[in-house]
C-alpha cells in the first residue's frame, strides 16, 4: 500500500532555493557578458544545485527518463554557459590590454 505524505515542509528550502538559485544564475549572465567578476559569484550556486541533481540523476539511473534526465541537467548547463561566457570575455579583455 503506497502512503502519500501528508506534510511537504520539509521541501521548503528546496521550493524557495532553486528558484532563486536559477534566477541569480539568468542574472549572471549580464555581468559575465562584460567579463565581471561577479558572474562566477552568482552562478555558484546554480553550479552546485546542478552538481547536486547530477550525482541524484546518477545515483538513481534507473527512475531516470530521458526527459526528467534533460530538466535535472538544465542548471548545470545554465552555470556552464554563463562560466563559459565569462571565461570567453575576461580572455578577450586580457587580450586587449596586452596589447595596448
């Protein structure tokens, strides 16, 4: 007999946090655009709910589809791109220094 659970509270961090954890990383984009340092501060921790649902994703291969697979692994590719962005951008800037 499957008994559903009659109290979510527990899931109270998690209900507040992600959201904002997956707002500060769409802010991140902005400042890493510009080569800022501030673009790997708010993109830390979107990586880490990522990594989070990465090793959960892994741990439970087998409740896994392929499209619970793809939302699991959406925040990490979100704080990727915007590390990948701002990674681009810094290397440009350093460029441009060097050579004026």
């Amino acid at each position: 007999m499957i008994v559903l659970a009659s109290d979510f509270s527990g899931l109270a961090p998690f209900i507040v946090l992600v959201p904002f954890a997956g707002i500060l990383g769409a802010v991140s984009f902005f400042p890493a655009w510009r080569g800022h340092w501030a673009a790997p501060v708010l993109v830390t921790p979107l990586l880490i709910v990522g990594v989070l649902a990465a090793v959960g994703m892994v741990s439970n291969a087998s409740l896994v589809t392929l499209a619970t697979g793809l939302l699991l692994m959406s925040p990490l590719v979100v704080a990727l791109t915007s590390i990948g962005l701002w990674a681009t951008r810094m290397r440009v800037r350093s460029r441009a220094r060097s050579a004026a």
